[in-house]
C-alpha cells in the first residue's frame, strides 16, 4: 500500500524543495549577473557594483598592508563622489620655470570663469606670470629631476593642492610645452562627462617596458602587471584620492623604479600610475592620454615643433586623429585601436606637446580656427 504512495510523496517532497529554493533565491539574490537577471528583482547592475572591485580570489595570502590596500581603495570605487554644483576642472601644470604658452592658455580660459582652476607647480624657478589666470597660482614646491620619483611626487603635489577644493572633479597634468587642441567647452564636456580616467596605459614586453620591472616589487607588483605609459594624465577626483591614498605600490617604485639601478633605467613617471590602475581598476581607465606627443622618430625625447611646422592644416589634422597609437620596444611593434569617449569614436587629443617656445605667435594666430570643433 506504501509502494503506490511512493512516487507522488517524492514529487510533492521534491516541488516543496524548489519553492523553498526559489524563495531563498529572491530573499537572497545572487550576486552573479546571470543568476541576477534569472531570480533577482532587485537591480541586478546594483548587485553587481557591490562586489569588491580590486583583486578577486588571490592566489596567495595578501600581507597586512595589502589588505588595508585593498579595503581602502573598493571603498573610495564604491562610494560615489559628492556632486558640485559648480565642477570644475584643475588645470595642473608641472614646469621649471615660466609657462611659455601662458598667452595661449589666457586665451582658451577666457570667458570661462569659474568653471576651472590653474595650479603651478615650479621646480626651479618663480615663474614671471602675464596673465590673471596664472597670477597666484604657484604652489609649494620643490625640484625635480627628469626620471627621477621627484616628478612623481611633483604630480601629487598638484594632485593634493588641487583636492583641496571640492568643486574640481577633473585633474589634468600639463607641461610648459603643452597646448590646448580644442576649445574650453569641447574640453570641459569631454572630461566631466566621461566616466572613466584617461591614463595612457599599455603592454610593452620589450627592454623600455617589462625590461625594466625589478623583482624587488614582488609580491605586490608581478612582472606580468607591469604597465607603461606617458605621464600626462587627467583623473576622476575619485582616482586622484585613490592616488593620495596609495602608499604601499607608491613605495615599490620609489624604491625599485628608478635611473641606474641593477644595471637598468627604469623611470617611475611612466610606470607606477599605468601599473596600479591596471592592477586596481582597469575598466575605470581608458588606456590612453588625452595629449598628443609625437614618439615616432623612436628617441628618448618625442618630436618638438618649430614655427615652420605650425599651420592651420596641421593643427586640424592634430584635433581629428581618432586612432591612438603606442609604439613598444619589443621587435618595434605599433599598437593601435580607435579612440572611444563614451562607447562612440571621438577624436582621442584635447592637449598636444611639445612645441618650442617660438610657436606662440603662429598658435597665437591660429588658435579660434583650429579649435571649432564642437563635442
Ligand atoms: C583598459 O585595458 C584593460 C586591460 O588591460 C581592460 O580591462 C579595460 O577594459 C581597458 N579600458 C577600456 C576603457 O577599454
Ligand atoms: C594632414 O593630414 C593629411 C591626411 O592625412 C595629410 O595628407 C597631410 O600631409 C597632413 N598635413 C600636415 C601639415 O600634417
Ligand atoms: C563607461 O561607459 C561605457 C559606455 O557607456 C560603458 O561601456 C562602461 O562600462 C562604463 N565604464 C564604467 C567604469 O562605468
Ligand atoms: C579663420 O577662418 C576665417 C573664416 O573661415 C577666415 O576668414 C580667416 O582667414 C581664418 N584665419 C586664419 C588665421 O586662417
């Protein structure tokens, strides 16, 4: 008589357990996006930001700095910023003396007060300022020698003065010989609607990438971790508190990254931001600079322009390049991909360098026809 009843207790027992299932599974979302658009009501995009962002399931015991590391940072990715009613946008220029191109400067903020800061960050000598924007923007500051952590810790000077006031969400490096490509506006919008930091940041295998990387960063930095990339970045203000936070990789380059050690030259600038936010957060980077420098003459130093090389042509062709290209040192290979602001092609440059001082006058002259391009 038992036998009979057998079957449907099995399928009634068996029914229950996936109602309880269910049940659990909508209490309790899941956090995975698959099972989170399967059982979730919630919203599956929330779910997921709440995971931790920085390094997953590590494959060795992290030491204790690490740890603090780690903590730090998913929350500072975690929380979003405080919205200004007045973002703006630092300018932070890094030079050893007078701004050549202050005139030109001068003329790309005009009209646009109140939505920047300028912040001057001199490390040889008081730079003789023209105009209003620059007068009294000089920060504390001391010298710096070219690939040497001096320059690094030039750019967090900047980067801190500049943290100082909430209004600016958006932290821009820029040298003496750097110009403005396009007009304010393009580049307001440009920078404070996209989501992500421009960083250059790219895989170099070769003797001036990987070459470089010294064992001593272990374990916290692995050799196949090791980025490159030009130091002319613009940062989310989250980023630039991440950077203010960093001491644990700051200090693996500034003490295993450096000119003349073990036999090899490895430079900190182009180096430790492109490696620590590939580590702890790639997708919240675009890989690529917003300011154009031309390395193909393949020399230590990238190509300056002369006044012979400036006309209005050649400006423009500089606002329209819409392919980034990074050059190794593996067997000379050329990286290269479209540029993509948003999820749409956009011209990749807003700033290019370097220009001799001598080309004031002509990008003087130039300056309203070559930046009307409009987002
Ligand atoms: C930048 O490169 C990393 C891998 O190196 C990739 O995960 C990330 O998606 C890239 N960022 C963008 C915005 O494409
Ligand atoms: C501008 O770009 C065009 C098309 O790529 C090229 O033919 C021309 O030589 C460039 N002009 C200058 C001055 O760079
Ligand atoms: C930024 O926006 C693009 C396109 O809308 C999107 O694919 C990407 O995931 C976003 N990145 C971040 C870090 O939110
Ligand atoms: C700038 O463009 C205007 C209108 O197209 C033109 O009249 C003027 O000559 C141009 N100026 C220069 C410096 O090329």
């Amino acid at each position: 008589m038992s036998g009979s009843r057998k079957g449907p207790v099995w399928i009634i027992v068996l029914v229950n357990f996936v109602i309880l299932f269910l049940i659990v599974a909508y209490v309790y979302p899941p956090t995975t996006s698959a099972a989170c658009s399967i059982f979730s009501s919630t919203e599956c995009t929330f779910t997921f930001r709440k995971q931790p962002l920085a390094p997953k399931v590590p494959a060795r015991e992290l030491t204790d700095d690490e740890t603090i590391s780690q903590v730090v940072i998913s929350e500072i990715l975690r929380t979003p910023p405080v919205e200004s009613n007045n973002p703006k946008i630092a300018f932070l220029f890094l030079t050893p003396g007078t701004l050549p191109f202050e005139a030109l400067w001068a003329k790309f903020f005009q009209g646009h007060e109140g939505r920047f800061s300028v912040y001057v960050h001199a490390s040889k000598e008081k730079p003789v300022h023209t105009s209003q924007y620059f007068k009294g923007r000089d920060i504390h500051s001391k010298s710096v020698v070219w690939g040497k952590i001096s320059m690094v810790d030039a750019e967090r000077r900047l980067l801190a003065q500049a943290l100082l006031d909430p209004d600016n969400q958006q932290f821009v490096l820029l040298s003496e010989s750097c110009i403005p490509l396009q007009n304010f506006d393009y580049v307001y919008n440009y920078l404070t609607l996209a989501n992500v930091s421009f960083i250059d940041c790219f895989v170099d295998l070769g003797p001036h990438g990987s070459g470089r990387y010294s064992e001593h960063m272990m374990p916290e930095v692995e050799k196949k971790d090791f980025r490159k990339g030009s130091q002319w970045f613009s940062l989310k203000r989250q980023h630039a508190i991440i950077t203010m936070a960093d001491s644990l990789y700051y200090k693996k380059f500034r003490y295993y990254c450096k000119p003349n050690m073990e036999g090899r030259n490895c430079y900190s600038d182009e180096h430790y931001l492109p490696t620590f936010f590939n580590m702890i957060d790639p997708d919240g980077i675009a890989n690529r600079s917003v300011t154009y420098v031309d390395w193909s003459e393949r020399k230590w130093h990238p190509k300056s322009f002369k006044p012979e090389d400036i006309t209005l042509e050649f400006l423009r062709n500089l606002t329209s390049i819409d392919n980034v290209v990074h050059f190794t040192s593996d067997s000379k290979r050329v990286l290269t991909g479209p540029c993509m602001w948003n999820g749409i092609k956009r011209p990749c440059y807003l700033f290019a360098r370097k220009f001799y001082p001598e080309t004031l006058e002509k990008l003087m002259y130039h300056f309203s026809n070559y930046t009307t391009q409009s987002l």
